[in-house]
C-alpha cells in the first residue's frame, strides 16, 4: 500500500496511523484492520480468496464490510467485482461498502 499512498501524498506513518483511526472510528468492531499483499503474490487469487471468505463470514452475521483503498490503487477493480460499491471518495481514498443479501 505503501507505493499508492507515496504517489498521491508521500508516506509519514504518524499521518497513516491517523488517518486509519479517522476512517474506522464510527466501526463498532473491526475485524481485519488491512489486507496487503507483496506484489509477487498480486495477481493469484489470494486476495480473493481472503475476501471472500470475509463476505461469508459478514453474510453468516449479516453485518456490512466496509474498506477504504486509495484511488489509484488498481484492487479496486476486485472490490466491485465481488460486490463493493463506492460510499465516498476524500482524495486520495476512497471509502467502499459489501451489504450481505438478505433474499
């Protein structure tokens, strides 16, 4: 994640700890703070497989899953595949929701 966040504003832990704190303050619970993978293991279905098994878990609880990924990150792409859709963008995040299916 690291070289997204160097492109749109530079990396200053202290501002990423921050902000982190900021994006998930109004979550009752959190159960996986961050996903990154090495970009060797980018591209190989493992972030899938991580997610998906976070969905059936969210879906078997009926509670939403709710990401924040920076805008020029390309996994974006994945998020709305399996179902993601766009809350907000604050430059350079942008704030994404799951909401299982109740039918």
């Amino acid at each position: 994640m690291r070289a997204y966040v160097e492109q749109t504003s530079g990396w200053d832990d202290a501002e990423q700890h921050i902000t982190a704190d900021k994006e998930f303050a109004d979550l009752p619970f959190a159960v996986v703070e961050e996903i990154a993978l090495l970009p060797d293991a980018q591209g190989r279905g493992i972030g899938s497989h991580l997610l998906r098994g976070i969905l059936r878990a969210a879906q078997r609880r009926d509670v939403p899953v709710r990401l924040s990924v920076f805008v020029n990150n390309p996994a974006q792409a994945l998020y709305i595949r399996l179902g993601f859709e766009v809350v907000r963008i604050e430059n350079p995040r942008m704030s994404m929701r799951w909401a299982p299916d109740n039918t």
